[in-house]
C-alpha cells in the first residue's frame, strides 16, 4: 500500500490516538503509552514513506509500541534491581467494539473528577484528539508552556491517585459529564477546520455518550450540535479551501444529519430544566443556519435571540464573538465591528482578528489587511487566511482599477 508522505502522516496520526486508547489500558499509565506510541509513530514516519504502509496500519503501531513500553518496563526494572512487571499482549487486530471501548475508557479517565476541568479538558485533547501541545494551548487559548505544566500535572495525579481506566458506573457519569462534553465539542471544533478524522472522532464520541445519557440534556445537545455543524461538511471546502456559510452550495449538506439533529433539538429542549443547556441553545442556533433556505433568508432575528439566551448561562468574549457575527449581516459591518473591538482578552486569538479582518473589509477598511497579518501570526489555519486574503486583495485591485 502506497501514500504520499502527507498521507502517511495523516494516517499514524489518526491511527495513534486509537492504538494509544488501547495501550493505556495495556500498560496502565498514560506516560508510559504516550511515550511509547511517540515512540511508535516516529518509527512508521521514517519506515512507511520508504518501505510502503502496511496492511495493518494498527496492528503495526500497536505492536511497535507495546514492544517499546515492554522494553521501557525491562530497563527500569534492572535499573531500579526488580523484577519486570508482566505485560499483557495486544491482538493486533481488535475489533472495532473493543477500539471503542477503549477510547471511552480514556476519556473518561482524562475527564475524572479528581482532575479540574481545564485538567480534564487539556489531557482528553491532547491525548483523544492527539493534538499537539501547541494546538492544545491555542484551543485552550493559553501560553504553551503553561500548557505543557497543567498536563505533566494531571498525568501525574492519575498515576498518583490510580484514577482506574474504565467507563464510570451510571450514578458517577454526571460527574464526568462537563468535561467529557468539552472535550468532544473541542475536538469536533480542532477537526472543522479541515481534518475529518477529527470530527469523525468527536460524532462517534458524542454517539456514545448519548447510549450512556440517553435523556441528559448535556448529552443531546451535544450530539445534534456535532451532526448540525458536520451536515455541511461537504460543502464546506472546494479544491482544500474554505468556503463560508454565505457561499455553501446548500444542495451538498446532508439532510438526513439536519433532520437527525434537530429531532435531538427538540429533545433537549423538553429536557432541559428552569436554567437552558449551552449545548441545547447552541445546537438550536446551527439549526436556523441549517433550515434556512438560502443564507439570505436566515432568520437572524432568532439566531440573536438564542445568542442573547446562550448568554445568560456562558457569557464570554468567544460567544459575543460569534453573536457579533450575526449582528453583522442583520444591521451591518459597522455595528458589529464596534461590538467586536468592545470584547476583551481576545487579542492572542485568531478568529477575534480574522472577524475584525471580515467586517473591516465589508467597510472597505485598508486595516483589513493589517488585521488579516495579526489572524496569521497568532495562528489562523492557511486555508481560512488565504480565502480572506484573496477577497481583501481583489477588492483592492478593483477599486484601483476605478481610480
């Protein structure tokens, strides 16, 4: 089996947060199988470029890895004059209900509650989403080496407080719950900006989560927030760039998710008691943007007023940021932009100088392109920055072209 070297990336990448799942439970810890599949995966990166990617692409990192662990088990053994702990062995080709299993165990064992919820939520991603640090500190918005202690810390607790690898029993799930959600609708989040495995990972998850809860509010809501937003997946990037809500192509977003999404609306919403669910009202706005015929005819009206509820529960910038979006197609650019330069401590964050980078070039802002730069340096993905940048400079060539 041949890929190119992208392919081949994206493929270990993938395939390691599966084989990682299982080897926690294998080896017990979460160091010692995250250091083995790194271990693991530096090996297929060198080797399968080369020598072509196996038939078992699992199989092989799962037992290059577990051989790691054994060997790291043996040397610290003899260093420390004892004798080896026995290792179980893997089959290198579980079946899917067991890679399941084990990649719910793992989540809940990140998000266990004797870890914070930023604990919870920074180890799931960096390990079920298999995120860098980087790209965990960015979600987190956080400094990376922050980052990097608040996750040493968490793995040593688990180790320290033997938090067990297991699906928790019913009476302790909703202890579980607000991390676990985090966690998937981060992950989801990580994967809509291009990788599909991602937001594959985060459905299944959801999924799951619901065959748990199957009457939590939390549970539902998140589920048809998840398949609302992956309705447009084929619609949302032509030729590897993005395409905005404004200019999908409707006729390519799959309406049995839209369908399946806003059934689970409406069910969380009977469930939901006195104070709204985040994930409820959430799921409840991406259904407006889905059932509207046109982008034109969104009711924008409705999409504020669930913003306006959203937050009275979850009042943040990232969320004023989002309604301000909204605010901008119903009373324009301008209304918005003084809304968005109102939001505080959102200055290391990309999508706050990429929105202001959008409705100053509605304005016809030549600050647009400044704005742009500063979405770039604090980590705009390509594709969405050079879709802007293309707009931004031909509505400069335009107006030149009329001078």
């Amino acid at each position: 089996m041949t890929f190119a070297g992208d392919a081949v990336a994206r493929l270990v990448r993938d395939e390691g947060t599966r084989v990682l799942a299982t080897l926690v439970r294998v080896t017990g810890s979460v160091d010692r199988a995250e250091d083995a599949v790194q271990d693991a995966v530096v090996r297929a990166l060198e080797t399968w470029p080369r020598d072509g990617v196996p038939a078992n692409p699992r199989g092989w990192l799962l037992v290059a890895a577990r051989r790691r662990a054994v060997d790291v088990v043996r040397r610290e053994a003899k260093r420390l004059g004892k004798e080896a702990d026995a290792m179980p062995a893997v089959d290198p080709s579980p079946d899917p209900l067991s890679v399941r299993d084990d990649l719910l165990r793992l989540v809940f064992t990140c998000c266990h509650p004797a870890l914070s919820l930023d604990a919870q939520v920074a180890l799931a991603l960096r390990t079920l989403g298999g995120l860098s640090t980087a790209e965990v500190a960015r979600a987190l918005l956080l400094p990376e080496a922050t980052l990097a202690k608040r996750l040493t810390r968490a793995k040593q607790k688990i180790a320290q407080a033997r938090i067990p690898y297991r699906v928790p029993s019913s009476e302790e799930l909703p202890a579980r719950l607000a991390g676990v959600a985090s966690t998937v609708y981060l992950i989801f989040n990580e994967g809509y900006t291009g990788r599909a495995s991602l937001t594959a990972e985060a459905v299944r998850l959801a999924r799951l989560l619901v065959s748990l809860m199957p009457d939590e509010p939390t549970a539902l809501g998140l589920l048809a927030l998840v398949l609302l937003q992956d309705a447009r997946r084929e619609a949302r990037f032509s030729s590897g760039s993005p395409v905005l809500l404004a200019f999908q192509d409707r006729s390519l977003w799959d309406p049995e998710l839209i369908k399946e999404g806003v059934s689970l609306v409406g069910a969380g919403l009977r469930r939901t008691p006195s104070v709204p669910n985040q994930y409820v009202i959430q799921a409840a706005i991406a259904a407006c943007h889905d059932l509207a015929p046109t982008y034109e005819e969104t009711n924008w009206d409705a999409v504020i007023s669930w913003y306006d509820v959203l937050l009275s529960i979850q009042d943040t910038p990232v969320v004023r940021l989002n309604r301000a979006a909204a605010v901008a197609e119903r009373d324009g650019p301008a209304t918005a932009l003084a809304l968005v330069d109102a939001l505080p401590g959102l200055e290391d964050y990309p999508w706050w100088h990429a929105s202001r980078a959008e409705l100053l070039h509605r304005l016809g802002s030549p600050a647009a392109s400044e704005a742009l730069d500063r979405a770039e340096a604090t980590g705009l993905p390509d594709g969405h920055a050079a879709h802007l940048r293309q707009r931004i400079n031909q509505l400069r060539q335009t107006r030149t072209m009329d001078l």
